[in-house]
C-alpha cells in the first residue's frame, strides 16, 4: 500500500513573511492529519522562514528546482547542499513552466534528479503531455521519452526515494482537470513504464502524483484512482483551507 504525498507547489508567490502566515494557517488546518504525506514548495527565498515556520510540524518542505551541480559558476542556480543546509527534502524538478520558459529539457531533468537523489532529497519529477500532442494521440510517446530519459541512471534505492508528478500542460492553471479515467490511465502507463525500468516490486512501491487543476471539488475522486498516490498543487495549495480538503480528500 502506497502512502499518499500531496505537495504544494507555491510557484512565484509569497514572500518570507507572507509564506510565516501561510504555514502557519496550513499547519492548523492539517492539525491532527497525520496518514498522508503532506509537503509545501515556496520559492527559494521563503524557504528558511518558512522551514521556521514548519519547526516541529510533520509537513516537509520542497524547493521548486536543484541544480545539477554541487556548487560554481552557474549564476542564478540553487545546489543541492544548500536545500539541504535549510532542511529541505524534496526538490520538485522538470515542471512544465520550467520546460515551457526556462529551456528545460529531458536531459537537464535527468541531471537535476540524479543530484538531487545524490544530496539526499527527494525528486519529484514533473512529465506530462501538451493539449496538441494529446491531440495528436502522442501522450503515451511523450511520457515514455520523459520518464526514460528523465530518470536514465538511476538504480537500487533511487528508485525507493523518487516521487512522480503526472501533470498534463493542458490542466495547469487553466482549471481544466483531467477525468478520473484519464488520469489513471496515464498512471497506470507511467507505473508500467517503471516496472521494465526499476523492476516490479520498486515501481509498485514509486509513488505517482496527479497535477493539474485539483482543487477540493475533484481531489477525492482523483485520488481514489489506483495508480494515483497524491497530487502536486498549484493555485489551491496558496488557500490553507482549500489545500487542506485537498490533503483530506487522499485520507
Ligand atoms: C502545478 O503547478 O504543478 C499545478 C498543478 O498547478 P495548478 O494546480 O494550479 O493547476
């Protein structure tokens, strides 16, 4: 039995101080909620207030991006070690705003996750197909090349520590949700895919989150689904209420 994680991806949004009041609502309205995993990913600068703010609280904290290198000349980059130093343990890598405008690639995925796993965090690795190449009947082709070379090299524990998001670019901030159905099958292909690449006990233990639009009102039914162990939030993950259904929906 898989256990649930439910992330929040803050993306660009909340500073220090406004990040201490949010945790702050989200660790009251998690009071009590203790049988999923539950983590927040500010922006970088929010992390140490908000890693203060979550002292003592099982809710983990996430970066949104790691650098594949330890340290250097890499202006405007995060490395691994410093996530670390602030008590992060998840980095979110390969989301599809990072494809779409920063010039990621399956291959910078690939690096990113691989430092990410060597420095001890979590990856939570983003792959998911646009509406055109859903349309064009190549979502299964798009999530296989992604997963292939987005997890290339990875062996033994590697895959015990790895967390997928499952994230259609068509259902990112546009309020359109993939149906339940379509999510699962889009599950169910990717864990396929894991067991020929991790062998089948690893990709039945590899935890695969939905995200895309969830929001309370859909969270439940996604969530009921086989192959779907959580969900990666995007706007309602800066609502603690809404957040918190969402949490309490994969209970
Ligand atoms: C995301 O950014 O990972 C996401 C799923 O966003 P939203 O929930 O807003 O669609």
């Amino acid at each position: 039995m898989r256990r649930k994680i439910v992330a929040g991806n803050w993306k660009m949004n909340k500073t220090p101080a406004e990040a201490t009041v949010l945790v702050a609502a989200l660790r009251e309205a998690l009071d009590g909620l203790s049988s999923v995993d539950v983590a927040i990913c500010p922006p970088f600068t929010a992390l140490p207030a908000a890693a203060e703010a979550l002292r003592g609280s099982a809710i983990g904290l996430g970066a949104q991006n790691v650098h594949w290198e330890a340290a250097g000349a890499f202006t405007g980059e995060i490395a691994a070690p410093m996530l670390v130093e602030l008590g992060v343990r998840y980095a979110i890598v390969g989301h599809s705003e990072r494809r779409q405008f920063f010039g990621e690639t399956d291959a910078t995925v690939n690096r990113r996750a691989r430092a990410a796993l060597g420095a001890g965090l979590i990856p939570i690795v983003c792959v998911g197909e646009t509406i055109q190449e859903r349309e064009a009947d190549q979502t299964r082709a798009v999530l296989e090349r992604q997963v292939r070379a987005g997890l290339e090299g990875l062996s033994g524990d590697d895959w015990d520590r790895l967390v997928i998001a499952y994230e259609p670019v068509w259902a990112i901030g546009t309020g359109r949700t993939a149906s339940d159905a379509q999510a699962q099958d889009a599950h169910a292909f990717i864990r396929g895919l894991l067991r020929s690449l991790a062998g089948p006990d690893a990709a039945g233990r590899i935890r695969i989150q939905y995200g895309g639009s969830m929001k309370p009102g859909n969270a439940a039914g996604l969530l009921a689904q086989p192959d779907i162990d959580g969900g990666l939030i995007g706007g309602a993950s800066l609502a603690a209420d809404d957040f918190a259904a969402i949490v309490r929906g994969g209970a």
